[in-house]
C-alpha cells in the first residue's frame, strides 16, 4: 500500500514530524469565504487544498474550470512568515471529468498541481497560493487563493448533495432529505448553492447551528454557469472530496430525491462494516425508480398513513420516503444512474455516477449486491424541477412493478424526526410574517 494509507492505520512515518494537525471544528458552518476568481478570459479558480495523503510528497491542489488549450498557470506560495516560494508552472492539470468532450466556449473541471517544495518543511507555514496566467489578450492575471490544510473529525458518514442547489426547492425537501439520512447514518452534509430563496437558506442555517450542515455559499456568485456542466456539478462533487478528506472515513453521494437503503442490515453503519475490505475504496448502488406514478393503484394504498399529526387539527404529509413503496422491476446496471459511498482518502476524480480514479491502481470499486443495499429514486413522471425524459418513461413503462416495503423499516424513527421539523415548519408556514420575514444570518 501506499504511504498514505499508513496514516489511516496509525503507523508512524518520520515523514509526518513537521506536519502538525488539528481537530476539525465538528460544528456546522457557512463558508461565506470561498469564490470564484477569474483568470485570462476562461479560467476560474474557486478553493486551494493541501493534499498530503502521499505524506512525503504532499501537493498543493486548485480546484478550478478551465479550457483544455489555456495558457499555463504558474503558482507562487505565500508562507504564514510572508516570505515567497516560486512554484513555477503547474506540474499537472488533471481533467476531473475524463469523459467529458469539451467544445469551444465550454469548460471543464480540473484540479492544478503543484508539488510542496522539501524546503518547505512544515505545512503549517503555508498560508495562500498565487495562482498567475498569461494570456495575449488580458496579459497577466493573477488571484490568491487561501490554501485549506488537513484537519480530523470523528465523524464516519458524510454526504455530498450530488449537485448544487437551484430553483424552487421547498425547505420541506432539505429537512426531508437530512431527516432521512441521518436515520440512515449520515452525521455531516455539505450543500452547494448556486442559488435559493430565503427559506431554504433559513433551513439550512438551523442545521448548521446544530452541527451537521456546511453550506458553501458562493458557489453561484461568479460561476461562469452557461460555459459549465449542470451548475457546475462536475466540479462541485470533486470540491466536496477535497473539502471532506479528513473530516468523514465514508462520503455519501446521492440526490436530494435519492437515498441509499440497506436491504438487510439497519443502517450505513452495519451495511460498512459487512462490505469493507482493504482492496475497496468506494461502494456503488444500482438504481431503482420509485416512481408517484406507481402508487396511484390499490397495491399499497394501506401500506402507511400519509400524513402525520401536529396538533389537534393541522397534518402534515409524510415524505415519498414512506408512501412510495411500489418501484420498477427494473435495476439499472452499475454506473448507469448509479451512486455509491467513497473513502475520501482513497479517492482521486470524483464521477456523478462512479469514481474514475482511486489514488492507487489495485484499490477498486465494489460493486454492491441489490440483496444487500439498493438506490431508491423517488420520481414523477412529468413536473418539478427535473422532468423525467421520454425515454425514461417508455423505459420504466415496459417493466413491471414490484412491492417494495423495504424503506418501511425506518418508520417510526423517520416519523418521530420529521415530526419535530416539519410541524415546527407547518407553523411557520402558516405565519407569512414569522417566516417570510425571519432574518437569515450567515456568519
């Protein structure tokens, strides 16, 4: 194994004598400090990281959307002391989507590399990186960016919102969302957002007051979004592996409509701990669609009381998570439509559907038995934010439907959950002024 995997066992390195690491802070928080900084005419540039899994030879990362032919970007690192080390040109710039084609006037994710000097003998000296580039027509530019180095949590399960949050999302989705999968095993969230109304943000910042929840504020402000994939998603998802790489041993990566459901076991937590294996270094879930359309027949219309009670005379309804208990026959094979859950540490380009690449060539991904764990997909057929395709539809029409109670086995503690949020946040609903008109502090 590689000389990162021993600090994940303990082992002792004389490599780790200068490098110095601190406890994650395990509260919540709104990066409001993280953005976009623009280079040349079509490179951004959003965060910097130390990367020290290779602990003699750690790397300084930026995360960034550039073009494929771009101009070099050269790095200068700023030490705490205010002395500067010239890095001189990238030494690689990985592409974080491999199978992405880029056209003119698109640009892709990429991650730009430079090695740490050996002269640099402590990481806890490195403060920022100036990132330059010089093109013919803007000349030189240049931008700094704050270099995040490695901290440690406690926590085993993180999840990554599988792509920034946009459009009308309604916060009952959030709490749904968070609720369910803390149910599951989820103990950390990271949500990007590109853009959300008040509401959501209100939402969310209760999460982070209790400890659970980052929320990465300006992904939005500045991201040139008609040049990108999705809202940026084939960046964020990568951000988020850099962001989280000490802080969780499993990242999560699923939808807001998505959730990954033990088959046998009750929870993440036992699931992990029957699949690990030192040779896996990420865990992938075929796919099923629970769609709203199947639920409109007798075959479950006893199967759970759709609402639950607030008070004496207010409900509110039960997520899909419960009522939805039909799906399609169909699974869909792996790393199509797929997600999975990864070991940071073991992770090098983050996939929407699969990892592309792990740090070492013999750590694989495993793909999990449907008897085991399965994606559940709550769906409709036509509407809301993501319209499901004709060729979706006609797809999921031409299999059968099968029972499926599975999720049912969380119900009383999903219940007892989102009974304590969403009759909180019927009331608040029912009071414009108290809601639409509460302030929303981000710092």
């Amino acid at each position: 194994m590689g000389a990162f995997l021993h600090k994940t066992i303990g082992t002792v390195d004389s490599c780790f004598d200068s490098f110095q690491y601190t406890r994650f802070n395990e509260s919540g928080l709104i990066d409001t400090s993280s953005r976009w900084r623009q280079l040349g005419l079509a490179t951004h540039v959003f965060t910097a990281y130390l990367d020290d899994r290779e602990p003699c030879a750690p790397v300084i990362t930026v995360i960034g959307f550039g073009e494929k032919s771009e101009p070099a970007l050269h790095g200068t690192l700023l030490l705490h002391s205010g002395a500067r080390v010239e890095l001189g040109e990238c030494k690689e710039k990985r592409k974080l989507n491999p199978t992405g084609d880029y056209t003119i006037g698109k640009l892709g994710p990429y991650a730009y590399l430079w090695p740490l000097p050996d002269h640099v003998t402590t990481a806890n000296h490195v403060s920022a990186i100036t990132v330059e580039q010089t093109h013919l027509i803007t000349g030189k530019t240049k931008a700094a960016v704050s270099i995040t180095k490695p901290v440690y949590s406690t926590k085993t399960f993180g999840v990554c919102i599988n792509s920034p949050l946009f459009g009308q999302i309604e916060p009952r989705t959030i709490i749904e969302n968070i609720e369910i999968n803390k149910v599951l095993g989820a103990e950390w969230f990271t949500f990007y957002i590109y853009s959300a109304d008040k509401n959501v943000l209100q939402t969310l910042h209760e999460y982070v007051r209790e400890g659970t929840v980052e929320v990465v504020l300006n992904w939005g402000k500045g991201l040139p979004g008609a040049s990108t994939h999705y809202f940026g998603q084939t960046l964020s998802i990568n951000e988020c592996m850099y962001r989280n790489l000490y802080r969780v041993k499993y990242l999560v990566y699923a939808d807001l409509d998505e959730f990954i459901v033990p088959r046998k076991s009750l929870g993440w937590g036992t699931l992990m701990k029957e699949l690990e294996n030192p040779q896996f270094g990420t865990f992938v879930f075929r796919h099923a669609f629970f769609f709203a359309s199947y639920n409109e027949t007798a075959f479950d219309a006893n199967a759970i009381d759709v609402h639950v009670l607030c008070d004496g005379s207010r409900f509110v309804e039960l997520p899909q998570f419960l009522t939805h208990v039909v799906r399609s026959q169909k699974v869909y094979p792996s790393r199509q439509k797929s997600k999975f859950i990864t070991k940071p540490l073991y992770s090098s380009v983050v996939g929407v559907h699969e990892i592309f690449k792990h740090v070492e060539e013999h750590i694989t991904s495993h793909v999990v038995p449907t008897d085991c764990a399965l994606l559940h997909h709550y769906r409709k057929f036509r509407g809301g934010l993501h319209p499901v395709s004709k060729s979706v539809i006609q797809d999921v029409k031409r299999h059968q439907r099968v029972q499926d109670e599975r999720a049912l086995v969380y119900k009383d503690k999903i219940v007892a959950a989102l009974r304590r949020r969403l009759c909180r946040l019927y009331a608040f609903e029912t009071d414009a002024q108290t809601w639409h008109n509460a302030p929303v502090s981000l710092t």
